[in-house]
C-alpha cells in the first residue's frame, strides 16, 4: 500500500517545518541563558575589588574570565596568573589578596556566619578590620587546617616551606594531629603529610616584608 500526500499534506508538512525552525531558533536563543544560568543560581560570595594581570573564576564547566567588580560565588574555583594579584571583598568587610599562581575555591560563605575556603596553591592574605564582626573562617590546604575569627594573616609559600603569619588577631593552626595557637606578629612552618605545624615564633622583618610584597 502507497501512502499518498497531496495538497493539503504539502501544507501540513509545511506547517511542521516551520514549527520545527521556530523551535530549534527558540532553543538557540534560550541556551546562552540554560548556559549562564548557574551565575544566577549559584550563591554570590562577593566580587573583585582590585584586580593586576589575568584572573579566572572556573565553576560547572564554565570559565569566566575575571574583571573588576565581576562577581564571585560560592563553588567558584578562583585563579591569577603570572606576575597577576587579585583582591576579593567576600560579603561586607572580608577582604582576601591573592599573589600570582594561586588558586582558591570558596566552598562556603555567608556574611553573618562565616565560611570554609580551600587554599590549592599560592600566597593569600586574609583581611578583616578591627572591629570587624567576628565571624568563624576555615582555610584548608594540603599542608593542614587554619581557624579564623576576625584577623588579618598569611598563609603560602615563604622562606622554602608553607607559612602562616598573623599580623593581627589570632589564628588555630591544625596538621598532623598537632595545633599552634598564632597570636600577632607570630608564624608557623607547615610540611605536610603528617607533619605538625612547628611551635610558634616571631618572624624577622625581611621575611614579613617577603611574605607580604607576594600577595600586593
């Protein structure tokens, strides 16, 4: 048996193709927005305040290129480039620099309740101003856990090993099983694996100026 169309099947065939064309033309309109969706989804952090050379924010299969003001959220996995710093305000009064080659990502932050933030790699120097509300921080890295309540600190590479200074306030360093309580103008060494963080000592100016000229 033969199925035959005639005029009015031409018509109808018609009618599908150009619904089809207005469907597929509809889809493509709508991706960029299925795309970018997650940005609006996602709960914003803060932004970039300050920004030198190329930085990136990388989350869900997206890569977004950073400029200033561009905003940040949390589940973003933040990085700068070579000879690049980065200035982030997370929430109100939490600022964080980052120096070059760094990579952080910021697992959780509400401005009244604080967050978790994972150090990969790279300087970074944590901000809040005195008499700032104290809000509790967790910094994590490989090398162990870093406890925050309103202070401003260092944590990165410094004088051949991971460092941690306290410029003011106070700071819980955690690593294999031992802890160091950082008061200010105090560091730690941190070696990874099971190594515990070394007792608590006054760091001398050059290395401070060292440590701090990274990150600015």
């Amino acid at each position: 048996m033969r199925l035959r169309i005639g005029k009015s099947g031409k018509h109808f065939g018609a009618q599908l193709d150009r619904r089809g064309a207005l469907t597929l033309f509809g889809a493509a309109l709508l991706a960029p927005a299925i795309i970018g969706s997650r940005s609006f989804a996602a709960d914003t952090a803060g932004r970039v305040d300050e920004i030198k050379g190329e930085a990136f924010a990388d989350a869900s299969n997206q890569h977004r290129a950073l400029e200033k003001s561009s905003s940040l959220f949390v589940g973003d996995r933040v990085g700068t480039g070579a000879t690049s710093r980065l200035t982030m305000l997370l929430g109100e009064d939490t600022t964080i620099r980052l120096g070059e080659r760094t990579n952080l990502v910021i697992d959780k932050f509400l401005a009244q309740t604080g967050g978790e933030i994972s150090l990969e790699s790279g300087p970074m120097l944590f901000d809040r101003p005195a008499g700032a509300r104290s809000v509790p921080m967790r910094i994590k890295s490989s090398y162990g856990l870093i406890a925050v309540r309103g202070t401003k600190f260092f944590a990165g590479p410094s004088n051949g090993a991971f460092g941690v200074f306290v410029d003011h306030g106070v700071v819980v360093v955690s690593a294999g099983g031992g802890e160091v309580t950082l008061q200010a103008g105090e560091g730690t060494n941190l070696g990874g694996g099971d190594a515990k963080p070394t007792a608590a000592v006054k760091w001398g100016a050059e290395r401070i100026r060292n440590a701090l000229a990274s990150v600015s």
